[in-house]
C-alpha cells in the first residue's frame, strides 16, 4: 500500500520534514511583528464608525 501526503503529514513530528520547521519559524516571526501604526489607526477608525 503506498504511503498518501497525508499520511505523511499525519506521522509528522520528531522526524518533520525541514520545510515544515522553516514554515512554523517563519509564522511565529510573524506574530511577533508589531503591528503597524497605520494598521492601527484603520482599526480605531473602523471601531469609531461603528460605534455611531
């Protein structure tokens, strides 16, 4: 029986493929970005506009 992607996928974890660490890396990077001033400014403006 031949092994599907997602079974490999599934038997991930200590033996995980590289680009599988790289891409979980590369996420958390992201969430620790700070948002952007001007992100948070639409933000505010969005919230004051809803609140009318």
């Amino acid at each position: 029986m031949a092994t599907t992607p997602a079974k490999k996928a599934e038997g991930c974890g200590a033996g995980e493929a590289d680009w599988t660490s790289g891409l979980k890396r590369l996420y958390d990077s992201v969430l620790d970005e700070p948002l952007p001033d001007s992100f948070k400014d639409l933000l505010s403006k969005l919230d004051e506009n809803g609140a009318k």
